[in-house]
C-alpha cells in the first residue's frame, strides 16, 4: 500500500528548500496515529499562498482567500495551506478575517480538538503542543483551550465532536460535553448540509450507539431536521446492531424507526438536503422493505427491486428482525439471477410488434399487453422468444 506521507514528501521538501516550514497536519497525522486508512494528506506552511505559486509551477487557487493552495505535482494533487490565525466568528461558522503567520504553534492553536492540531515533518517527527497524542493515546475528545470558545467560534464542531465518537470510539471529556449542552442552541446557525455531512459519518461509525445517545442527552436531536419530538424514536435506533449498513440503509433504518409513511418519506429527506437520486433510492428501499416485513418476496417483488434493493432491503429486514444468520440474501439473490429478465428492455418484443401483428394504433391497450407478456415470462410461463410470444398473443386473441 502507497504510504501518503512518503509521496507528498518532495512537497515539503521543496518548500523547505525555499527557506519556509512545511509539515503534514490534521486528520491525516491523527489517523495515522491511530493506524488508520488515510485518504489524503494536508500540508500547512509558512509561505504565504502567492511564495508557494512562485515554488510550484502548477497551483489552483481552491480557498485562496483562506490561505490555501492547491499544489499539482507528477504525484498527485495537495492542499497547501498557510499558517493562520481568525479574528471574530460571523453567524458562529466562518471566521470574519484570516491573518497569514509564520508561526506554526499559533496555527494549531486555533485548531477544534487536541487530537487535531498536531504537526508531523517529514521525518515523522510530532510537534504537539497541547497533547493531542496524549488525547489519542488515552481515546479523549477535547477542544484546544476553552470548549466554550471552540463551539462559539464554529458550532458545527459539536456534531464533530459526536461523529469522532462514532468513527473512533473516544469519549467526549467532561468540560466539552458541558460546554456542548450549553452551547447546543448555536446549531440553528449551521448549514443543514453541513449538519447532514457529519450526521451521515455518525450514523456508519462503529459506535454509533454511544453517538446516537449523546444527540440524545445533549439535544442536538432537536437542532436536526424532522427529529424534533422524536426521541422516543431515536432511542429505537439504539435496538438495533446495524454495523456494515450503508448509509442509505441507515437512513432507511432511521426512517423505520420514526414510523414514517411512504408520502413522508420524501418530505424528510428533503428537509436534509438529500439530492434527489438519494431520496429516490432510499425511498425504492423503504417501500420494498415494508412490504417485505409484511410477506417473503413474490417475483414481481424481485424483478421490480432489482439486486441493489434486494440487498440493502435483506440486510434491514435481518436487522430488523436480528436474525444473525444472513443465508437467506444469497436465497433470494439467486432467486433474481435465475428470472429469465431483469428489465423490459430485455423482452424480445416491443410496442412496434404488437402494432404490426395487429394492425392497430397505440393506446392503453398497448401498455396493458406488454405489461401481460412481461409478468407472464417474470413467472416462467412465457419463454422470452419473439415467436412464441406472437403465438402466445394469436392463441389468446389478446388484442
């Protein structure tokens, strides 16, 4: 496996070349702390934006007005960021002006949490001036200096606090979980999408039981969209051993458990901001899935799901039921595979047939005989040959 590190070294390399610091810092040094998978790697420097596009011919002006750059080299592409310090906070999110420095301390001062605001060179050494290895070693959230002034600067840093509980199993240490539930109002300020992006990392993290109860304990449920009132719904969530579901199985689980009818489903996942292909999916699902806990699946059922809702209904309606075994996707998987189609583009007749055989124009007619001669061959009973159709048609007289 490619070491990230070890590939975006010529990048410091070249920026310490110029005379500036350079290090890794973020997510990136934390995961790797934590022997996790890495993604992609952030850089903070201090060169300014205009002396890293004077190092480095290629560059894209990303978040320039932020400090960042981002750096295109035979490698791959990088976000270079320059060291900074934030005045004031405007509508509790966005800074109102960003100050270039050349000291890195002050750079990760004004970072969320401990475990976030460690510097790595490329030799692999730390520079780690509030403890955030500590922090990891000991698997505790807490916020660089005053939580209080943390959430106040960005209240979006809340949720992340509850996702990092999820995706990593920490504890939120005490001080911050208060300043969490004081402070938990500031979350009317947040963008719902934002809001979203860290509700749907918690919901797929490994302890996400312990994530959902502090939603639950702190109020944030009631600063997220379609939840308020609904604990008691939340709480059922917490019934369920649902790891490995996706995240639009977990938004199909969720919508279970608030009892929602199928005209209220799309209302909610509005409210989200979810793009409508996600909503449409999440919606197919949902339905197959009431249906499923109501009878086993029929046929039509098969062919109208298709194998990517077969699957993530199975594994809910296993979940639902907490039935550990799992033999009966690979049933009914096999059941798909074995109907002679999985489409109506795959019958070997169409409309213009049916027009030609019987000398007639379209009409309702048409789409109801199409309709006859598709299930007719999803049950096995009509071979999928145009010929055989044709006789099929001319013996029943169906026109």
């Amino acid at each position: 496996m490619t070491d990230p590190f070890l590939t975006a070294n010529p990048v410091l390399k070249k920026l310490e070349d110029a005379g500036y610091d350079a290090y890794f810092v973020g997510g990136s040094v934390r995961d790797f702390l934590l022997k996790r998978e890495i993604n992609d790697v952030d850089i903070a420097t201090s060169a300014t934006p205009a002396e890293v596009k004077k190092i480095f011919p290629k560059t894209v002006d990303i978040g320039i007005e932020h400090g960042t750059v981002l750096v295109l080299v035979n490698n791959g592409a990088y976000e270079v960021t320059t060291f900074r310090t934030e005045s004031e906070y405007q509508d509790y999110r966005r800074p109102n002006e960003v100050t270039f420095i050349r000291n890195l301390k002050d750079d990760l001062k004004r970072r969320d949490f401990t475990m976030n605001a460690i510097a790595m060179d490329r030799n692999r050494k730390l520079i780690d001036p509030f403890n955030g290895f500590l922090a990891i070693q000991n698997k505790i959230i807490q916020t660089v200096g005053s939580p209080s002034d943390r959430f106040q600067e960005d209240a979006l840093r809340m949720m992340r606090a509850v996702r990092f509980v999820s995706q990593l199993s920490f504890q939120i240490e005490r001080r911050t979980v208060e300043a969490l539930s004081m402070l938990v109002h500031l979350l009317e300020n947040i963008a719902v999408e934002r809001k979203r992006a860290e509700f749907e990392k918690l919901l797929i993290g490994k302890n996400k039981h312990n994530a959902l109860n502090i939603l639950l304990e702190t109020n944030i449920y009631l600063y997220l969209p379609g939840l308020q009132a609904k604990s008691q719904h939340l709480e059922k969530l917490l019934d369920f051993e649902s790891s490995g579901l996706t995240v639009n199985e977990m938004w199909s689980l969720l919508i279970f458990c608030l009892n929602l009818k199928e005209k209220e489903i799309e209302v909610f996942l509005k409210e989200w901001r979810l793009a409508l292909k996600e909503i449409r999916e999440i919606g197919r699902v949902v339905h197959f899935l009431y249906k499923r806990l109501e009878q086993e699946w029929n046929l039509n059922d098969l062919y109208s799901a298709g194998r990517e809702t077969i699957l993530s209904t199975e594994r809910l309606y296993l979940v639902i039921n907490k039935i550990k075994a799992d033999d009966s996707i690979e049933q009914w998987i096999n059941l798909y595979e074995s109907l002679p189609i999985k489409e109506r583009a795959e019958m070997n007749v169409s409309g213009n047939d049916l027009m030609d055989w019987f000398n007639k124009r379209g009409g309702p007619w048409l789409k109801e005989t199409l309709l006859t001669i598709e299930n007719k061959i999803i049950a096995g009973q009509l071979d999928n040959n145009k010929e055989k159709i044709k006789e099929w048609l001319m013996k029943c007289n169906l026109k």
